[in-house]
C-alpha cells in the first residue's frame, strides 16, 4: 500500500468507516495473474491503475460473513473505495452453497477480525474494468508503436527497381 502511495487515502477511509477487504490470496498475486499484466501495474505511469485495483477490493462498511447474503441467487451490491469504478459495484452472493464475491469464492470468511475492519479471503485478484480498460489501452497502444514505420516500394517503370518512400517522399 505504501509504494501504492495510499496511506493517507486509507486512513481517511479508516477514520469515516469500518472497511471490509476481499483479498486475494498470495498464490492469486504471485502465480494466477499475467505477467504482462503485473508489468503494467507496476509501471510508475500507470499508478492510478494499481490504485484503483488495490481499492476495489475494499468496501466502506463492515461486512461479516454472518451478514452476507442469505437467500440463494440473490446478489447484494456495494460500491468499493476505487476512484474510477464507474459504478460498478462488488457483488456478493450464494450459490451452490458458496459465498462469491464478483466471480470470485470466498475461500476463508472473517479471515481477519477487528472492530474497524474485516477481511475475507478470496481465491483470486479482482479486477475493476476501468483497470482492464487502462491495461488493455497501453497493451494496444504498444503493438501499435512497435510497428516500424516505412513506406511501401515503388517499382520506378521506367528502370523495373524498387524504390522506397514514405509518404510520398524520396
């Protein structure tokens, strides 16, 4: 959080609410995610990405697992600490007899407990579209800058050889 640079972000949420954390387990950050995917969140210019998926996973009220809810198929939304999120909400429903949040199970419910806090453990990352959309932007983005600019051969009809341009220019 703290190279995140959301400190002080934190401590302001922790001084208005009592915040429950879905987190995903370590196996999820370290192993489950794109590579290519983690490069991109730890790139300096894109900070605001790792902030907001860090936040996503944080809710501004104190959920137990007492509390979820109870009848079957029947999601209950809440909007996360993310910045960006557009209004997407985190999901949390019952199916088959699992606790999910987003599409994600709860693998350890009230993980941690504490009067200002709350943290269950979920299988893996979740990841906002806003921060989907910023990855997929600058991933698109690079293959587009990697192309080598040339222009296209020209056949001189005179001589039959092939001669190079790029727009229009010799």
């Amino acid at each position: 959080m703290e190279k995140a640079l959301l400190l002080q972000t934190l401590e302001e949420a922790f001084s208005k609410h009592n915040i429950t954390t879905f987190a995903p387990r370590n196996k999820a950050l370290e192993m489950d995610l794109d590579p290519l995917f983690k490069r991109f969140l730890l790139q300096p210019g894109n900070l605001k990405s790792l902030q907001n998926l860090l936040l996503f996973h944080m809710i501004p009220n104190s959920i137990e697992s007492t509390r979820w809810p109870t009848e079957v198929n029947k999601p209950k939304n809440h909007n996360s600490l993310c910045r960006d999120s557009n209004g997407e909400t985190l999901q949390v429903v019952e199916k088959n007899g699992e606790i999910l949040v987003g599409m994600e199970k709860i693998i350890k419910p009230d993980d941690i407990t504490r009067p200002d806090r709350i943290i269950h453990s979920n299988e893996r990352v979740l990841i906002p579209k806003s921060v989907q959309q910023d990855f997929n932007m600058c991933r698109s983005l690079r293959s587009i800058s990697a192309v080598i600019l040339e222009g296209a051969p020209e056949v001189d009809p005179r001589t039959q050889t092939k001669e190079t341009s790029f727009a229009g220019i010799r």
